[in-house]
C-alpha cells in the first residue's frame, strides 16, 4: 500500500507547491514510485512538474466528477521520474458540481485506492483553503504535512487547520495523522525564526521535521523552467533540503512499518 501524505496549509505561498514536486523528484530519484495529485486549481504543481495545464486533456477535475480512472490521467512528469495527476482552472468547478453528490469529499480516496498498487507514495498538493478540495486531500490521506514559515503569524492559522484534521479523523479517516511539520523559507538568522521553530517543538515534538527547506532562490527559479530544483540546478541548497527530507520521511516509514509489524507478531 503507498504512503499517501496531503500537504495542507490553507495559508498561502508557505511553500506547500515547492514542496510538493521537490519531495516528489527526491523520492523518485531515491526508487520511490511516486504519484502527484494537483488539488489546486491553479495548477501550479502541474506546471511546476513539466506538464501544460493548459494542454492536459484530462485533469484531476475528471477524476473528481466523471470518476475518470487515475490511470488514464495520470502523466509522466517530463524526465523527473514521477506521475502528475494535472489540475487546471476546470477544478474550481469540481466544488459546485459535486455540491450535491453524496459522500463528495470520499471522491479522491476512492479513485486512488484503485491505483494503490502502482505507487510506493502519494503526495497531495492542497489549494490555500479548508474547502472542499482540502477535504478530498485530508481524506484521502494517512498523514499530512503541515508546510509552514516560521515567522510571526505563522501559528495563528494552525488551530483551524488542527480542528479539519481532527474533525476529519473523528470521522470519514480514522487513520488520518499530522505525518510530519516542516519548517520552510527558513533563516536561521532570524530570531524569530527560531522562537516559532521552538514553539513547535513544543506542541509538536519530534513531528517536526529535522531537515529544514532554506530561502533559496533556486527554488523559486525551478517552476519557471517547468522542472524540480534538482534537475535545474542539482547542487544547490534547496534541492539537497529536499533530498535529506525525503531521506527523513523514507527513514521515519520504515520505523513505522517496523513498529506496525512488531506489534503483529506480538499479537
Ligand atoms: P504555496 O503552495 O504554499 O502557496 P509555493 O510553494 O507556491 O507556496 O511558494 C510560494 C512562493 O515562494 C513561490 O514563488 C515559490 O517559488 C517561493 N518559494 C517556496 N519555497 C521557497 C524557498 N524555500 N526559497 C525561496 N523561495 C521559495
Ligand atoms: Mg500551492
């Protein structure tokens, strides 16, 4: 069964797209099949990974409303060695045509459970909302990663965003867990970065990712040449940030696959 991981903040430009194809290019180039689900109507993600929202003829809109299969929409993210499932501005309509479908935020985990055996890990890119899309995404997911900058404001919106995944784990996804916190466009140099990263320490404990994503502007740059950060420029600080996550999260997997076998054979 693959790792399916939502990557939610319904702040904006916190760097959930960023990471979502860096993470995504450093898994594949680590062996993991991986799949992207574009959950943004902006598409960003789609593009980010090499593939023309404009000219994709199925998107994640058909996979919501016509139950399009995940196979017949998914696509290669150019050479980078993972599959896209493509969002464009079709999307926004996805929330008023499913208004009145029955268990409409169940749609996304239903359609992925029927590509299970295909992927090793899932990531889900969420639009900068708790709308009905995120809610797709939190359903859909064992764990979510909270992207988050560590600045002032930065933990006003958690309690919203922690009361939608108790909310959903309470009910529709009992499997559902916070899987990790990363700390992005981070500056050490900053005092308040690291009053806010202690802060999450606190609550969060060792959720919090050890690898921290650097202000790089390689980062930002990527996107724009429809490529992740390591097939751009391989050497440069963000796209090694992105590799040590995606070492970290493959690593904590294993720990927890152990731990979930152990108690099996105990039993
Ligand atoms: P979100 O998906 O949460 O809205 P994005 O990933 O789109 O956020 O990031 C917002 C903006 O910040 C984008 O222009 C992106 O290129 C830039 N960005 C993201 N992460 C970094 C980083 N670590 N260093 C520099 N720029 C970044
Ligand atoms: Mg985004």
């Amino acid at each position: 069964m693959p790792r399916i991981i939502a990557i939610a903040n319904q702040k904006g430009g916190v760097g959930k797209t960023t990471t979502c194809v860096n993470l995504a290019a450093s898994l594949a180039a680590m062996k993991q099949r991986v799949l992207l689900v574009d959950l943004d109507p902006q598409g960003n993600a789609t593009m980010g990974s090499g593939v023309d929202k404009y000219a994709v003829e199925q998107s994640i809109y058909d996979v919501l409303v016509h139950r399009t299969p995940v196979s017949e929409v998914a696509q290669p993210a150019g050479e980078s060695g993972f599959h896209v499932l493509p969002a464009n501005g079709d999307l926004t309509a996805a929330e008023v045509e499913l208004m009145q479908v029955e268990g409409r935020e169940r749609r996304l985990r239903a359609s992925l459970a029927t590509a299970a055996q295909d992927f090793d890990y899932i990531l889900i890119d969420c639009p900068p909302s708790l709308n009905m899309l995120t809610l797709n995404g939190l359903v859909a997911a064992d764990g979510v990663i909270i992207a988050m900058q560590c600045e002032y404001y930065a933990l006003e919106g958690l309690s919203a965003l922690m009361d939608t995944i108790r909310r959903v784990a309470d009910s529709v996804n009992t499997s559902l867990q916070v899987e990790g916190i990363l700390r992005t466009m981070y500056d050490p140099r900053n005092s308040l970065t690291n009053d806010v990263s202690s802060q999450l320490h606190g609550y969060f404990g060792d959720k919090v990712y050890r690898t921290v994503i650097p202000r790089n502007v390689r980062l930002a740059e990527a996107p724009s040449h429809g490529l992740p950060a390591m097939y751009y420029d391989r050497y440069s600080r963000g796209s090694r940030a992105y590799m040590a996550l995606a070492g970290e999260i493959i690593r904590r997997e294993e720990q927890r696959v152990a731990a979930a076998t152990g108690v099996a054979t105990d039993e």
